[in-house]
C-alpha cells in the first residue's frame, strides 16, 4: 500500500461489496505520526482509516488522475473541529449542564440534553429541575432505572456497562452481526460523473443533524457537490454546532407536514444524486423517506442512512449520540478514572471519533455508489455509530504516545463575524483543498437546487 504513515487499519476495504477489490496503487497516501492522543484504544487509528477510506472512494469516484492525500495533523484537527472553531474569538458552547455522567445507586448512567426537547423530556420524567435536583434524584434509583425512565419519556439515558457485558447483550450481539457499511446494490443505470470535475453538479439532500452525517456532507461539499441541508423548523440546530459543520453547504427549513412543503420535496428528490438521513430508523417514514421507498421510485438514487444502534435489532428504535453510545458500549469505563474524593468515574475519548469515523465512513459509502451507478447502478447503505464503537474496541491495542500536533487553521468573515477554523484534512497532489464558502445563515436558502448543474 502507497502509504507514509504505517499500520493503518484498512477500512477502505468495507467498500468491497461495491468497489472490488481496491488495488493498492488506488488507497490515498496517509503521511505523518500514527500517534498522538494516546490512552487505551487505538481512536488514532479509526480516525486515519476512516479518512482515508473516505479519499481512496474520493478517487474512485472523481477519476484516476485525483491523487487525494492527508496528514495526520489535518485529521487530528478535523476530528476536534469543534474544539478548534472559534467565532469572532468565542469558543463554542460545550456540553449543557444535564449532560454528563451521574451515579445512580448501583453504577453510572450518561444523559444527553443538549437539545432542549431532550432536556424537557429528561426533567419531566425524573421530575426535576436543574443538575442539582437532577444529581440528587438519580442518586436514589438503580442506573436501570433511570435509563428506562428517561428513554420511555422521549429522553437520551443510557447504563454506563464494561465492554464485555455490552457484547454478550442482545443489543450488542445484534451490532456484532452487522457490517461497518451494509450495502443493498441495485442494478438500474444512472448518469456517470463528469471526469476532472470532483463532485461539481452533483445533488446531494442532506437529511442529517448533530455530527456524523454533517461531517460527511460537509467532506462532499468540500470535493465540490451541491449540498442542501433540510431542518424542521420547530427543532433547530444547535448553532455553533451548525456553524462547524456548514461550510461549503446550503441550508433550508421544511415542516414536511406541510403538503406543499412535502411537494418541493418531490422535486428535490427527483433531481437529487444522493441522499443522506440521519434521523432515528422511522422517524421519516410518514413522510415516505424509508429507503425501501426511495429505491422504488428513484432508482438511480444514492441512499445513505446512518444512526446510533442499527436501523432495526433490539435497540432500532432508540435515539442516540456518540457520547451515549461511548458509555452503552464499554468506553467509557476504559476510559475511567479514579480518585480518593469520588472514586471510580466513567471517562470519554479525547474527540467525538465514533461520529466522525462514521461521517467519513457515510461519504465514502456515497462516493463509493455515485462511482458504480454509471456501470451497474447505485443503490443504499447504512452505518451506525455503534457498530463504529464495535472497530474501534477491535483495533489492536499498543502502547500510543501523546503528543501536541500543529493545527492548520483558516480564517474567513461569515455572516457570524469571524471565523477561525481547523483546515480539511484534504490535498490533492500536495495542495490543500480549502472550503468554497463560509456557513450561510441557518436556513436561509430556498427548498430547491443551485442553477448550475
């Protein structure tokens, strides 16, 4: 394999099913440590493999003369983008205060509430006010207890489990069974893309919130597709969140309640080349968006779908985020620590690298289906974050050094003030692709697509 940095895990090779086999003169070149955040799992490796499997489908789809490459320096700041961002020398909002862990009577339990629906639903069914109320309550009940009874209620609770107990649960064996990207492969024909123009007028809908799936939209804008990132309006962004992962895309509100609304939809859908959901499994099947649908009435449609915990098993149903899925799975309690104040405490990975890896794993799914559609048709694929939990807990482990790496910056004025931002972790023949534009307002943009095609 052409490649700088030794050892990668070869991730590339998920999108066999769809590519081939990949020839090694085709893998994009990695250069650059192949440690840095040190600590018991091998993040720096999913976040190396992940990316580069996201370029190596880059060239497949873009054409043999794109020689895409990274650098770990570029990776390790993508995969902390947010913690890098600044607007107008502001840092972005961290976790909301009823995020966290917090020890029930038996053990630990991880809430998320930083949306405030979320926030809502968790105070209403433990029947507080505020953390102080909140640590209080949890206290008192088994961590069971307080998961189910915030998850019945709308909210985000999980049981904070050792690896091992994970795996040996139904919902863990379910994880186990699936691929890292599962294809479906249809076999009706659709436009080739244009050689030597990247993603230049190719559609894409971009049904995704939170991190992962604007990741992997945001990386497609980057290589120059025309993205279209659709929210309801009753539940916005979080807005430096949006503002992170917005470059380069346009932004629209729909309440598809609304007929017409569900009608400029159609149209969307009809012109599109790809389309990204991100939603809880079923959750946009009212409104016809379940994949088997859309493969139906548009064949030549690239469809990818992405969520916490598998789009049907025990846990199909269920809302998640990477945090929660770090705690569900086994991370968070090697990542723990301990002191003589407060004991054993559950920990985290240094980034969010189970949504990232899995962004990047969404776009090479993407480009991978865009590059076969022209000979042998497009088709669907799905990743979820758990199962992306599953690679990393599989990595070898091997003593990692910690080390600070140089973050390339940008900066650019946006319609939030200024923005300083970590670069993308993309070059091609030693040039660094920059961002087209900054984040536009939050759903400004019509419900249709750019004139240029």
């Amino acid at each position: 394999m052409v490649t700088g940095t030794a050892d990668i895990p070869e991730l590339y090779r998920w999108l066999a099913p769809v590519t081939g086999p990949i020839d090694e003169t085709a893998v994009a070149r990695v250069t650059g440590p192949r440690s840095w955040w040190g600590g018991p799992l091998d993040v720096e490796g999913l976040a190396l493999g992940s990316v580069q499997a996201a370029l190596t489908a880059a060239r497949l789809a873009c054409g043999p003369r794109e020689h895409f490459h990274t650098e770990s320096g570029s990776v390790a700041a993508a995969f902390a983008s947010l913690d890098h961002l600044r607007i107008d020398g502001r840092k972005p909002e961290g976790f909301a205060p009823m995020s966290g862990f917090f020890p029930a009577c038996d053990g630990w339990v991880r809430l998320h509430a930083n949306y405030p629906h979320h926030a809502r639903a968790l105070s209403g069914a433990l029947g507080v006010d505020g953390k102080a109320d909140l640590a209080e309550a949890i206290a008192s009940w088994s961590a069971a207890d307080v998961a189910q009874r915030v998850t019945d209620a709308g909210g985000l609770a999980v049981v904070v489990r050792p690896p091992q107990d994970w795996r040996r649960s139904p919902e863990g064996r379910f994880v186990d069974s699936q691929p890292w990207i599962r294809f479906d492969l249809v076999d009706a024909l659709g436009p080739a893309l244009e050689v030597g123009r990247r993603l230049t007028g190719v559609r894409i809908l971009d049904l995704t919130r939170v991190i992962a799936g604007p990741v992997a939209t945001r990386f497609l804008a980057l290589l120059g597709a025309d993205v279209l990132r659709i929210d309801p309006p009753a539940i916005p962004e979080l807005l430096d969140q949006y503002i992170d992962n917005g470059f380069g895309k346009r932004s629209a509100t729909a309440d598809f309640t609304d007929p017409a609304q569900r009608e400029k939809l159609t149209a969307l859908l009809q012109n599109a080349d790809a389309l990204i959901m991100g939603y809880r499994p079923g959750a946009l099947e009212k409104f016809g968006l379940d994949p088997h649908a859309l493969r139906e009435r548009y064949p030549n449609l690239a469809v990818v779908t992405l969520d916490a915990w598998g789009d049907h098993g025990p846990w199909g149903d269920r809302r998640g985020f990477d945090s929660l899925v770090q705690a569900a799975v086994g991370i968070a309690q090697l990542y723990g620590q301990s002191d003589a104040e407060t004991g054993p405490r559950p920990g985290a990975l240094p980034v969010q690298a189970l949504d990232h890896s899995t962004g990047y794993g969404v776009a090479a799914a993407v480009l991978a289906l865009l590059a076969r559609r022209a000979t042998a048709g497009a088709g669907w694929a799905h990743l979820c974050l758990a199962r992306t939990a599953h690679l990393l807990l599989d990595l070898p482990a091997a003593h990692r050094d910690r080390r600070d790496l140089e973050v390339p910056r940008e900066q650019s004025e946006s319609v939030f003030g200024q923005l300083s931002f970590a670069s993308p972790p993309v070059s091609v023949d030693g040039n660094r692709i920059g961002y087209r534009w900054t984040p536009g307002a939050y759903g400004a943009d019509p419900l249709e697509w750019a004139a240029d095609r």
